[in-house]
C-alpha cells in the first residue's frame, strides 16, 4: 500500500511533526513550573501529534 | 529609536525563547501541507477507513489547484487564526500579571515604541507563517496536481497578508485595551468571527469592508476582485490598521496603573 512516492510526500510532515513534537518536549523539560505535572504534559505532546505541542504551548507553558 | 530597537531586540529573545518564531509557522505550513496531501489521497483514505461495500465506485472530481488553495486559506481563517489569537493573547495583557511590565512601566518608557515592537514582531511571526504555509501549500498543489499561475497566487498571497496584519493589529489591540489574557482572546475572536459571520450574512452590499479581503484574496485566483470594491477595502483596512494601533498604544498608556506589582 505505502509506495515510495507516497512515503516522499508524506515524510516532510512526519518531519515536521517530530521536530514540533521535540521543540515542545526540551521546553517542557526546561520548564521548572508548567501548568500541570510534567509527566501529564509529556504524554500528552507525545501521543497526540501536532495539537498536544500546540496545546502545550498555549496553555502548558504558564506564559501570562 | 534606539528604545523601538531595544525593545524589539527583547520581543525578539522572548518569542525565540519561547519557540513562537518555530512552532507557529510549523503549524501553519502543516495545515498549509495537509489540505492538498488529503484531498490526493482520499481515495486510499476512504478505503483505509472501510465502510464501502466492495465493489463501490466512487467517480472523485479531480479538484482544481485554485480550489485547494482557497481551502487552505479556509484552514487558516479557523485553525490558523485561533492559534494567532491564543498564541499572542498576553503579549500585553500577559505582562501586566508576570512581573514583566513593572520593570518595563518603572522606566521612563515611550508606549509607541512598547506598543510597536510588540507588532512588528508578532506580524514578523505571522508573515512567516503564512507566506510558508502558502508556500508549501502551493508546491504541494502544483506537484500533486497542476500549479497555479504564479502571479495570481502572489496577489492572493499579499492580499491575504494585508488581512493577517489587520488581524495581529486587533490582536495586540484587543490585548491592551483588557485586563486579562482570556478576555483578550474573547474580545478578538468575538470581533474577528462574528463580524466576518455577519459581513458574510447581511454585507452583501458593504463592498469596502475590509472584512471581505479574504474573499477578495480568493478571487484573484479566479477572475479577480472587482478594482474599485478591492481598492476600497484595501484603503479601509489600513486606515483601521492605523486606527487600532493608535488606540492600542493609548490602552497600553491608559492601563499602565493595572500592572501587578
């Protein structure tokens, strides 16, 4: 099913997915008071893929 | 101006240390990425998802370029725009509660220049964003389909742009005039989306509201806006542009007193 063409294409947002993924993974671990316990956070960035880093950053990090 | 330059060397440090300058463009080029990889592979996805009967055929219009484009305008006029709202909701709201402002507001400080080097660097991450997005929305498009005349989708690219800045400005806007970073993002997604809901029911007739300049951006890609409607909205726009930044400096003189010590 997965040809090489399709792994091409597709492989530039599994790229950008991890690299969201591990910006939000080093903040988090960076990070001495986030919004929740950390390992809430970690799962969360971990598991669901680019809306758990978006979430992080928005409301994880305690910014305002 | 050697204060804007400062101050903008400190917006610069924050949004970097903060990862905005990253996170938010990756955001947008991966709804800008999405859109077209989607539409491609529909086929293999329904599919993959079960639910037809064997044997079912489904004939898929093959989509115009134009078309995915304009979708993934769509994305960003929802996904893109709430993550502009929530990602720069307390760029002044915020700092009045951190600590941050009671160092800034003790020195003698111009709130034009405070003001301003907030909304260059949040409509410097916002350019970026989009223009990459487009970008790697349009490269998706021509390489998976056709591509679109390069010229049409560079005037739907700026005008877009036009209405993104419009937006960061009431954002930055909305910011100084509340005093928290929720109400902040209430007041601009409210303004943002229920005047483009009813511009979009009732405005038929509001030609130069600079509301319909997503729709004007669309056009291009089609046969174009009409010139005078366009011109107006575009004039409109920047005269509000101008308009919230001078309130928005006059918030952030205003609401100094609210700073949490």
């Amino acid at each position: 099913m997965i040809d090489e063409q399709a792994l091409l294409l597709v492989l530039p947002i599994l790229l950008l997915q991890l690299a969201l993924m591990i910006f939000a993974l080093v903040d988090l671990i960076k990070n001495p008071n986030p919004n929740g316990p950390k390992w809430m956070w970690a799962a969360i960035i971990v598991l669901l893929n680019i809306i758990g880093p978006i979430l992080y950053f928005i409301i994880g990090r305690r910014n305002y | 101006m050697k204060q804007l330059s400062t101050l903008l060397l400190k917006e610069w440090r924050e949004n970097v240390r903060n990862y905005k300058v990253f996170w938010i463009p990756v955001v947008f080029i991966l709804l800008g990425v999405t859109e077209p990889l989607s539409n491609y592979y529909l086929p293999q996805i329904l599919d993959a998802a079960g639910g037809l009967p064997d044997g079912a055929v489904i004939e898929f219009p093959e989509p115009e370029p134009e078309q995915l484009l304009v979708a993934v305008m769509g994305q960003f006029q929802t996904i893109g725009m709430l993550v502009l709202v929530l990602a720069y909701m307390g760029s002044i709201a915020g700092e009045r509660r951190n600590g941050t402002a009671t160092l800034l507001y003790a020195r003698p400080l111009s709130f034009t220049s405070y003001f301003l080097s907030k909304w260059m660097m949040a409509s410097l991450i916002a350019m970026i964003s989009i223009w990459t997005g487009f970008l790697a929305g349009y490269y998706y498009t021509a390489v998976l389909f056709s591509a679109v005349p390069f010229g049409d989708f560079l005037l739907f690219a700026i005008t877009y742009s036009l209405w993104i800045l419009l937006v960061v400005t009431m954002i930055l806007f909305a910011s100084a005039a509340m005093p928290s970073a929720g109400l902040t993002a209430a007041l601009a997604l409210t303004v943002l989306i229920i005047a483009q809901l009813v511009d979009g029911l009732l405005g038929s007739r509001w030609i130069w509201s600079p509301l319909k300049l997503p729709n004007y951006a669309a056009a291009f890609l089609d046969i174009g806006p009409d010139g005078g409607a366009f011109v107006g909205a575009v004039l409109l726009a920047i005269i509000c542009i101008f308009g919230l930044a001078a309130f928005g400096i006059w918030f952030s003189k205003r609401n100094r007193s609210k700073a949490k010590v």
